[in-house]
C-alpha cells in the first residue's frame, strides 16, 4: 500500500514537471510573425494602339512578382511581405494615363507603381510627384515630365531609349565598318530632340552621320510607302530605329525590301523576331538586327532564363520589351528591400544612393545624373538578335553606359 502511494507521489511530480516544463518553452517561444501583403501598381495600355506591346507587358510584370515571391517575398525588418499587383490601363493616352495613376494611388492607396512608357509616365507623374508615390517606369524615352531633378519620386528600372539606341548604334559600328551614313525615322511618341541631339553626337564620335533631320511621323500611322519611299531616295548606307513598334518595323522591313533596298535596317526596338518575319514575311526579313530577348544564348544569366522560360510558357513568345517590364518591378522590390522600409521617401533617397541594383539580366548599374540630372535610371547589359532570310541568331551582348 505504501509503494503505492509512494509509486502515485513520485508520478505526480513528474507530470508536474513536465507540464511546468513546457509551460515555461511555450512562453519562451515567440509565435511566427504572420505573412503580410504589399500592394503594388502597374500602369499599362491594355487598349489602344499601345496595347500591342503593354498587354504582355503587364503580365511580364506578374511574372517578375511570382518569381519574387517565389524567393521568399520581401523581408522589412524580420517581417515578411507577399507583392500583390494591381494593373490599371492607361488607354493608350495621356488622360487615360492620368486616371489610372489616380485609380491606384488615390482609389487604392498603393505607394508604389511600376511600369509606363513615355506619354504614360509623363502623365502619371502629375498624379505620383504630389502624393510622394516612388514609381519606377518601364521604359524611358527623354520627354519631359519622365525623369528629372524636378521628380525626385520618378526612377527607371526598365531601360532608356538613350541606352538601347546607343547599344544599337555600338553594334552597328563594330559589325558594319562600312557604314557612314544613316536616315533616322521615329514616331512622335518615342522621339524628343534632346535625345536626337545626344544620339548625332553618339553617331558622329563613331563617324556616323545622318543624312537629314530626324523624321518623325504619327504614332497611329499604317500606311508607310511616303517614309519608304524617302529612304530609298536618300539612299543611306544604313536605316536606323530607335522607338518604333512592331507592326512599325515590320512595314519599313517590308516595304524598303519590295523597292529593292537591301542595306542594313539597324534597330533598338525590342520586337520578338518571328512577330516580324510574320508581318514583313521571311524574304523581306534580312540584313535586319535588334535588341530582343533571346532564350538559349550564351552567358544568359540564372534569372534571366527563368524569366525567359515563363514568358514563353505564359505569353507565348521571348521579347526584350517584356524584359524591361519585367525589370521594372523587380529592381523597385530589391529598392525596397535594400531600404528596409515601406516609406516611399525613405526607398527614394536608398535608391538614390544606390551605384548597383539586382536586375532579371544580372548586375545593372545606375545612371543619368549627366543625360537627365538624376541619377535615377537603371541600366543593364542588351543582347543583339540579327535576322536574315527569316532566321533569327543570336549575335552579342552590348554594354554602353549612358552617363
């Protein structure tokens, strides 16, 4: 009886001292801070004439967020924040551009917003620069109210059109030492003579001269035998694109074929190749060369290649536009991070500091104190695809920096 009771004591205390024991390590133990999530803008054409390009745009840009949440998501401070995008479409115009800028900054209260080009930038900055939202545009091609000391709230993390069309005219140099002339046709929305000025003197420091002024025609142009037509007569020893799309190049590669121009169409745009051989057809698609995203080529970088893969598995096909898109939302994430703060002023003045930043396309580095007054423009190494007889191939990357 007694070893019983003795059995049932002894017992007693140590169920007493375990319970006391995991009391003590569950108190110890901080609960798991919840996953939290941060809402981000996009803006983008998804009607219009514009569309053609900013409708897979916007979803490059949602793949960039997968494959950022992916990898754990942004950490501020020990907490973890899943992105979440809100695209809103710019309708291919100022005013459009502008109230979409105000859905998401005024309607949704987001603090910071990728994505726009051009007019679309220009125009979101008067909705952005007022309610100190950090927005990082897609691409930029020199026009006022993109980039600017009078904007300190406004970053690049695509690309420039200064950049692409420096690279562009870099290669055409190393590759075609023959050529000494070139007529330049852009459209209104991707032309400012700022930027034509900085790309004469580009040209004339590779002894490159152009033979005329800058064309520049509407946006919303489709028939293009008048610009054809006066490239033939000039009769430079090279054509040369900085901006325009791709339904765009597709009827100068086309049209200038059919008149039996065959000299080299040099081009910075960033059209996938086979949506120009299918629009200019494979005979009139030769002696061509662009910037464009090229699955596959050597010494592509690790999440580059993830990205190529599922833009191809998810929009259908590989294009350096998307890249930039894409970029744009995931150098303002590594802004974020490298901040350590949600306070749009505080990821602005990090970035502004800031010599280096991760890009899909490896270490880009920061510019354009020189071209735009601020330091505020991302850049990144660019590949060159040429085309002849139909067939696309891979032919260089291309560094130049714009200062």
């Amino acid at each position: 009886m007694e070893r019983k009771k003795l059995l049932t004591l002894v017992g007693s205390i140590c169920l007493i001292l375990v319970l006391t024991s995991l009391s003590v390590m569950t108190g110890c133990t901080k609960p798991a801070a919840e996953e939290k999530t941060l809402q981000i803008g996009f803006l983008a054409s998804l009607t219009g004439f514009m569309s053609i390009n900013d409708l897979p745009a916007s979803q490059a840009a949602q793949i960039a967020v997968d494959m950022f949440n992916e990898k754990g998501g942004l950490t501020i401070n020990g907490q973890q924040y899943k992105v979440e995008l809100f695209v809103e479409d710019c309708k291919s115009s100022g005013d459009g551009s502008v109230a979409a800028a105000n859905r998401l900054v005024h309607d949704r209260g987001i603090k910071f917003i990728a994505g726009g080009v051009a007019f679309e930038s220009a125009a979101a900055s008067t909705v952005t620069e007022p309610a100190k939202v950090l927005r990082s545009a897609t691409y930029n091609v020199g026009m006022a109210g993109e980039l600017g000391p009078d904007m300190p709230y406004a970053f690049c993390g695509g690309a420039c059109d200064l950049g692409a069309g420096f690279v562009a005219i870099e290669y055409l140099h190393q590759a075609y030492p023959e050529v000494k002339t070139i007529v330049e046709m852009e459209p209104v929305m991707g032309y400012s003579p700022d930027t034509g000025s900085k790309v004469e003197k580009f040209l004339q420091e590779r002894g490159i001269s152009r033979l005329g002024e800058v064309v520049v025609y509407p946006d919303e142009t489709m028939d293009f035998s008048t610009y054809v037509a006066q490239i033939v007569q000039a009769d430079p020893d090279a054509f040369f694109q900085m901006s325009a799309m791709g339904n765009m190049i597709g009827a100068f590669m086309k049209g200038l074929r059919e008149m039996g121009w065959n000299k080299p169409y040099a081009c910075a745009s960033t059209t996938a190749a086979k949506d120009l051989v299918a629009i200019a057809g494979k005979d009139a698609s030769t002696n061509f060369f662009n910037i464009s995203d090229i699955p596959g080529a050597p010494d592509t970088p690790p999440l580059l290649a993830e990205f190529q893969k599922r833009e191809v598995e998810e929009i259908g096909t590989a294009c350096w536009a998307y890249v930039f898109a894409a970029n744009s939302v995931w150098t303002m994430l590594n802004a974020i991070e490298a901040a350590q703060s949600l306070d749009p002023t505080v990821v602005r003045d990090t970035w502004d500091k800031m010599d280096t930043i991760e890009t899909l396309c490896g270490p880009g580095w920061m510019g354009g104190l020189e071209t735009y007054g601020i330091n505020h423009q991302v850049q990144t190494k660019m590949p060159i695809e040429v085309i002849d007889n139909g067939v696309e191939s891979f032919a260089a990357w291309i560094e130049v920096r714009v200062p």
